[in-house]
C-alpha cells in the first residue's frame, strides 16, 4: 500500500493569540521566498520589500497565517484576510521545492482545512473564500482554478503593483459547499467588497 502525505498547517498565533514561531523562524521564512525569486510574484504590491517588513507582515493582527507543512518539511504559508461575515481573502506562497504535483494537493488540503473549521459552538467559521490576482499572472489564475475555485469576474484598474503599474484583477472564489454555495449570493459577496 503506497505511503500517504501528511500535510499539516500550524496557525502563526494560537488562540490564546500568542506567536507559535521565533522571529528568528519567520525571517529564514523571507530568505526561503528571496531564494525561490517569488517575493515580487507573492507580494505584487511591492509591500514586503525586506525581513522587517515580512515580520511587521507575520505580525499584523489583520493576517491569520498558517505556515504549511508536507511530510514535515516546510512547504510554504498562506494567510487570510479582509473578513467581511464568514468570507476572507486568501493568498498562498508555496515554495520551489513542492512546484507541481505537491502543490495543487498542499493547497487544497489548505483550503478544506480552512474552510472546515468551526467555532465553539460547532458553527463553522469560513463560508466563501476570495482570490484576488492580476490578471496578466496566467499560470496563477490557472493553478487556482485547477485546485477548483472558480472564475468570478474580472475588475479593472484594481490592482495596483509595485512601481505603480494598474492592472486588471482576477476575482475568483471557493466555497465550502462547492460551487453552488455562491448561488444568488454573489451580489451580496460584491457589495460587501466595495463596502
């Protein structure tokens, strides 16, 4: 019987919200994104720049991240957020080394695991989850709908790059009942971005 992978993702705070990584942890993180060259694909907006910044980043209480691990080694992070009801914005870095088959699987393990979550009260947290990508970055847009989130729309002029570029944004989703879970609710989820 072929070995099965475990992957696993450890919040960056726990719930009492205290770190669940050393500084020193979440630096080498940085250094691992400089090495793989994808600092300016992750963070198109040129917003993370150095390691302070990517720790003042780590460490923004609007940003619930995760650092994703398979078979034990780090395979990247991702974080949530703009939370409007039980919907967020999630975003991904996975690193070189788990390019290909691993990553589609890291990432919809990451995604289950999100949107699967409840409360105390066995309510569960996370209804809809949002992608945001310019939409000149097609491998992306095509990662992301491979891993099953769908195609919303496109909007222009949303996305701003670093160097002040405008480009067309991508706006996709996934929902924890499927596809269908967005229907007839679509202009509820929109209004609320614009809020």
């Amino acid at each position: 019987m072929p070995e099965t992978n475990k992957i696993t993702f450890v919040p960056f705070r726990d719930e009492a919200g205290k770190y669940t990584f050393e500084d020193s942890y979440i630096a080498q993180l940085f250094r691992r994104v400089v090495r793989d060259g994808t600092v300016g694909n992750v963070f198109y907006d040129g917003s993370i720049q150095n390691t302070n910044d990517f720790m003042n980043f780590f460490k923004d209480k609007d940003n619930e991240i995760y650092v994703l691990f398979y078979d034990d080694k780090e395979a990247g992070f991702f974080w949530l957020n703009s939370f409007r009801q039980r919907t967020s914005f999630v975003t991904y870095c996975i690193f070189k080394d788990f390019w290909g088959k691993n990553s589609l699987e890291i990432f919809q393990t990451g995604i289950s695991q999100i949107l699967n979550r409840k409360n105390e009260f066995d309510e569960y947290i996370t209804d809809v989850l949002l992608s945001l990508t310019p939409a000149n970055n097609k491998w992306v847009i095509q990662f992301l709908t491979k891993a099953g989130l769908v195609i919303l729309c496109k909007i222009p002029q949303c996305i701003v790059l670093h160097g002040g570029t405008v480009e067309e944004g991508v706006l996709l989703y996934t929902a924890r009942e499927g596809n269908a879970g967005m229907k007839g609710i679509t202009s509820k989820f929109l209004n609320l971005l614009q809020k």
